[in-house]
C-alpha cells in the first residue's frame, strides 16, 4: 500500500511537472507560414496568427488545412522538446525505483 505521505509527495511533483510544461511556449507553423498556433507545453492554446490573406471567406479549406498542418508542427516539437527533459532518475523516483 502506498504510504499518504508519499503520494502526497508524487502529487506535488506532478503539480511542478505540469507548471514547467504550462511555462514552454511551442509555436506550431503551417507549411507556407501563413498560420501558426502557439501552445504550451501542456497543450493548452494560447494564441493564434492568420495571415491576412486567409481572411477572406473563399479561403475557409486553407485555413482548415493551415490549422491542421500548424497543429501537427506543434505536436512534433513538443514531443521533441519533452523528450529532451526526461530525467529518468526523476521518473524512477516517482515510481519508487531507487
């Protein structure tokens, strides 16, 4: 059974893990740049730019695919960003591995 006191401790280390991810700013492009979506490292979305020729109602399919293309490029980049801070102590320290 787990100890109250140390999941206590897990959970406040989740708490800090979440924050740090809240603070990376990730910014996902589409393809020709006109979109881009910036997120954070907890997939929140924060902001986004369109291109002002984009504005006009004709354009609707571009900007549904721009979006898409942006949201990937975020993903990819936040995927590679996390894997850059894995510490792998630190997970094993959750997990009880000493």
């Amino acid at each position: 059974m787990i100890n109250p006191v140390e999941l206590l401790k897990m959970q406040n280390e989740a708490k800090k893990m979440q924050n740090k991810m809240r603070e990376k700013k990730i910014k996902g492009e589409s393809k020709n740049g006109m979109i881009i979506i910036f997120m954070n490292g907890a997939q929140e979305f924060e902001d986004i730019y369109i291109d002002e020729q984009y504005l006009d109602p004709d354009m609707a399919g571009a900007i549904k695919n721009g979006m898409k293309e942006a949201f990937k490029d975020y993903q990819k980049k936040l995927q590679k960003d996390m894997a850059q801070d894995v510490d792998l102590e630190q997970i094993k320290k959750l997990f009880g591995n000493k």
